[in-house]
C-alpha cells in the first residue's frame, strides 16, 4: 500500500509539471519569436517537426538532469541547518546577479 501512494504521489507531481510546462506562456513566446529565426523563410513540416523534435529531447534531458541532481541533493537537504545554508547561500548568488544586472544595464 506505502507503494502505492508513492507512484500515485509520482504520477501527480509528474501531472503538476507537465500541465505547468505546457501553459507555460515563455515556452509559447519561445516559439513564437526565437524558433522561426532558425527556420529557412518558408519552412516545411518536417524542418518545423524536426526542430521541435530536437528542442523537445534537449529540454527533457535538461529537465531529467535537474530531476536527478534535485533527488540526489535531497537527503543532504533534509538536514535543516544544511537547508539554511544552501538557502542563505542562493540568496546571496541571487542578490550578485541582480547587482551585477543592474551594473552592466547602467554602463
């Protein structure tokens, strides 16, 4: 029975991401204003369905990589001091790039 809910749990959080990937509006202009400019001026299907193809398995590589890093960083996660640290230490990366952002926008 504890496998059981744990593959339903699995199915639902694997819903959860697929229904936000696809109403996902940056995927949407993604394809709208990035992935003509890699397509001949009047492109055929399979040149569109290739591409996509090829988009498709790169992001799902990306996404399985991220999957696999975050479950494995996760029992080193669970430790709430450790948490505190990663937490205080993405902040502060965070807060880099956003001053680093708005350095090079003022130049």
């Amino acid at each position: 029975e504890v496998a059981d809910q744990t593959a339903n749990r699995g199915w639902m959080h694997f819903r959860r991401g697929l229904i936000t990937n696809v109403l996902n509006p940056k995927a949407a202009m993604f394809y709208v204003a990035v992935l003509p400019t890699f397509l001949p001026p009047t492109p055929s299907f399979n040149q569109v369905l290739l591409l996509t193809m090829v988009y498709v398995a790169i992001a799902t590589a990306i996404h399985a990589g991220i999957v696999a890093m975050a479950g494995y960083a996760r029992p080193f996660l669970t430790d709430p001091a450790r948490e505190r640290i990663a937490r205080r230490t993405l902040s502060l990366l965070l807060a880099f790039v956003a001053l680093w952002f708005a350095w090079k926008s003022a130049r």
